[in-house]
C-alpha cells in the first residue's frame, strides 16, 4: 500500500516534466516559424518595394552619403593600423626561412581577400547596422511610420529599399579604399621599419597578385553591406516598447550583421574561392 502510493507521485512528476519538456520545445519551434515566416514576408516585400522606383530614388544618393562617404574614415583608419601590422607580422615570420619581399605578397593578399573586406565590414556593421536599426527604431516606436502609411508612402520604399541600394553600392568603394590605404601603410612600415626597399615590397606584391583578388574582395564586401542593412532595417521596425526597445534593436542589429558577416566570409570562400583555386590545379 506504502509502495503504491510512493509509485503515483513519482509517475506524475515524470509525466509533468516530459510535458514540460514538449511544451518548451512546442514554443520554441513555434517562435522559431513565427520568426522564419515574418523574415521572409519582410524580404518578400521589400522585393516588391524595389518596382516603386519613384519612391526610392530621390533618397538614394543621400543615404549614400550617409552610410558609404561618411563611413570612409572608420575604413581608412582600419586598413591603415592592418597593413602596418601585416608587415611587422611578416617580417618576423620571415626572417631566415624566406625572401623579405614576400612582406609584399602577403601584405597584398591577405588585405585584399580577407582582411579589408571582413575588417571594414565588422566596423561598419557597429557604425552602419546600428545608425539604421536605431533610426527607424524610433520612428516606429514614436509612430512615424505610420504617419508615412497614412500619408500615402510605402514605408519600405521610402525607408528600406534607399538603405540596401546605398550600403550595396557604398561598402565595395569604402572597402576598395581600404585596400589601398592598407597596402600603402604596409609598404610604409616595410621602407620605414624593415628597410624593404620599394622595389622589393612591389616585387612581391605582384608576384601571385591576381584580378581576382580585388573582384573577390569587392563582391564579399557588396554582400557585406547588402546583409548589414537589410538586417537594421528589419530589427528596427520590429523595435517596441520605448528608448530600451530601441536600444535592444540596435545591440541585435550588430550582433546579427557581425555574425551574417562570418557566415558570408565561409560562404564566399567555399562556393567561390574553392571552386577559382580549382580551375587553376
């Protein structure tokens, strides 16, 4: 009779937790759809907000100002500090076992497939990301948007599709300018600290120096912006509940787009730059 009544408590806390268990999972996988069904309703009609070229437009060569021009500093000062760094990197991994003008080879590659692009993107992703998810943010929370919606404007025409369009254009020139500020600062730091005469350092940067290099870097870094913004605008205008909600759609933006950024960098490097070293075996 003990026994049996010891055996009843003990099946229900077993049955409680497994139903515990398959309710937690129900609402995750729930909030998991939820989000995939949202994101892809949001990308779908952003799509559409692309035909109303009349809206966009006009706001276009501003937010081009905004997120690509004003943006150069952050890039320039990146790409300055990391061509510096490669050289002295180079130097003291070279000494004795190679010729100091492969500083030149490694400076230039690895600045214009990895370094720049990915670099330059990060930093953008904190000065860009959050600059969009913040604005609409608080246009949505102090019901802007919906004042725009009454007013006749599509708010993704007018505020998103501006956005994506000049953080796709703006990254690649911001990018390609680091490129060049970072091959410059390490040819500097190798004339001025390593004693590599110019000849040296150019010799090697154009020894294994391919287009290819500068067309992969700029693509991955068109992806780069197209994603970062893409991703502001849509935590932006899901932000609620005041500044704090603000602020919380600002912190995610980063964190989404640092992350989007790696998993774009694997991306290309597996489908594109896998498939160039191919062609060349």
């Amino acid at each position: 009779m003990t026994a049996a009544a010891s055996e009843v408590p003990r099946g229900n806390v077993l049955y409680l937790g497994a139903l515990g268990a398959v309710e937690a999972i129900g609402r995750a996988a729930r909030r998991t759809l939820e989000t995939v069904g949202s994101t892809s309703r949001f990308l779908g009609d952003t799509a559409l907000a692309f035909g109303d070229v009349r809206t966009w437009s006009p706001e276009v060569m501003g937010q081009a100002r905004r997120l690509g021009v004003d943006s150069l500093p952050i890039g320039l000062f990146i790409a300055a500090f990391t061509g510096i760094v490669l050289a002295l990197l180079a130097s003291y991994s070279f000494t004795g076992a190679v010729p100091m003008y492969f500083v030149g080879t490694l400076v230039g590659k690895t600045v214009l497939l990895e370094l720049a692009p990915v670099l330059t993107g990060l930093a953008l992703a904190g000065r860009v990301g959050a600059n969009i998810a913040a604005e609409l943010g608080t246009m949505h929370v102090t019901e802007q948007i919906d004042a725009l919606e009454t007013l006749g404007y599509d708010p993704l025409a007018y505020l998103v599709v501006p956005r994506v369009i000049a953080g796709t254009a703006m990254f690649p020139v911001v990018v390609a300018a680091a490129m060049i500020m970072g091959i410059a600062c390490g040819w500097a730091a190798s004339a001025l600290l390593l004693n590599l005469s110019t000849a040296e350092y150019v010799k090697g940067l154009r020894l294994f120096f391919q287009m290819f290099d500068v067309r992969y870097g700029l693509v991955k870094s068109a992806s780069f912006g197209f994603a970062i913004t893409l991703i502001g605008a849509r935590r932006g205008l899901r932000a609620e509940g005041g500044a704090v909600g603000v602020g919380s759609a600002a912190t995610s933006a980063v964190v989404y787009s640092a992350v989007l950024i790696l998993v774009l960098d694997a991306f290309w490097a597996i489908t594109w730059l896998l498939g160039h070293e191919a062609t060349y075996q």
